[in-house]
C-alpha cells in the first residue's frame, strides 16, 4: 500500500542573514492562479469596463453618465418674457409689492440686508447695478441667478408671480437710503437707462 498524500512540510532553507533562516513557504497555487487572472483581467477591464457587466466602452459609459446627470439636473430656466410696463405697473400695486416684500424677506435678505442696502450682496438700493438694472435685467438675474457669486436660480424654486412680485419690491426701494448700506458696486444706471461710470 502507499501512503496517502500528505500536504508538503515547510522546508528551511540554507540562506542565513544575520542569524535569521527562512522557510520555503510556496503560495496556494490557487492564490497563484488568482494572481494571474487579475493581472489578466486589468488591462482588458481597462480598455473597456462596460464590458464586464454595464455594457459598452469607456467612451459609451461617459456619455450615458453624462446623459443621465443633465436629465437629472436640466439648465436654469431662462428669464420669461416680460416687459418693463408690466414690472412697473406691479411697483404701483401695493398688494404686489407687499407680496414681493415677504418673498424677498423668506428669500433674498440673507445676502441683501432686511432693507436691500446689501451684507453679503450688493446693494440693491442705490443707482449700480452689476448685472444690469432696467426690470427686465433684474428679472433676468432673479431668474437665472449668479452662481459664481452664490445667488441660486430662483426661478426654479419660486413661482413665475412671486419672482415678478420680488422684482416689484426691489425696483420699489430704488433711492430709500437704508442704514448702514453698503457702496456702490458695479455700473450706475441713470434714470435715463444711460450707464454713467463703472464702480469696482
């Protein structure tokens, strides 16, 4: 009868360092085997990942995330039309600036001081204006935002009324002097819609 197999005895080998012996302690061959494969299987999951379950190159997988983040996240919505009569008549309809005053006062006067003579943003009462001051421009920049500057798109958050009534309330406390306002930032608007100097 032979003996069964019995499973290979560490074997000291003849190197010495130092007073220290090693053991010839081979790997698993499965581990080797593993080893292997995942040397394998990097390059090609390199070259094309989608390939391994998600389908598709590199390539192909961009644009599908890419696809998928806009959908999820779609463009601020553009300023509606809206005409600098219709923003004026608001400013004389006292329960539409009243309106805009607590729109403004939830939303805006964080950034903009309680009065609009500006903390964190600019004024909003004198005659400079950074993004333009007619009231369609600052409808436009209610709308759209100034992301750089930390203003969100309200027009995705508030109603098409609410952001004409906030307008109203700003275009109404033009020339009020609060307390405490902040200077002049930006281009000074005349009355006449001329751009006087530029103020940095």
């Amino acid at each position: 009868m032979t003996a069964p197999n019995r499973p290979q005895e560490d074997q000291l080998l003849d190197h010495n360092y130092d007073g220290i012996q090693e053991y010839d302690n081979p790997m698993p061959r499965w581990w080797v085997y593993l080893f292997w494969v995942t040397i394998i299987f990097v390059p090609v999951y390199y070259a094309a990942p989608g390939l391994m379950g998600a389908g598709g190159t590199k390539e192909a997988l961009y644009a599908s995330e890419i696809a998928a983040y806009e959908k999820a996240h779609p463009p601020a919505p553009e300023a509606p039309t809206v005409s600098e009569a219709s923003l004026v008549a608001l400013v004389n309809d006292a329960a539409a600036v009243s309106a805009g005053q607590g729109v403004f006062t939830r939303n805006c006067a964080a950034c903009h001081g309680a009065a609009g003579g500006g903390q964190i943003g600019p004024n909003l009462t004198d005659d400079a204006w950074i993004h333009g001051g007619s009231p369609r421009e600052i409808h436009a920049t209610v709308v759209n935002g100034v992301l750089q500057k930390g203003m969100p798109p309200w027009g995705k958050t508030l109603k098409p009324a609410e952001v004409d009534q906030v307008v109203a309330y700003v275009i109404s406390i033009h020339d009020t002097h609060p307390a405490n306002a902040k200077g002049p930032e930006g281009v000074v608007v005349e009355k006449d819609g001329e751009k006087e100097k530029d103020h940095q």
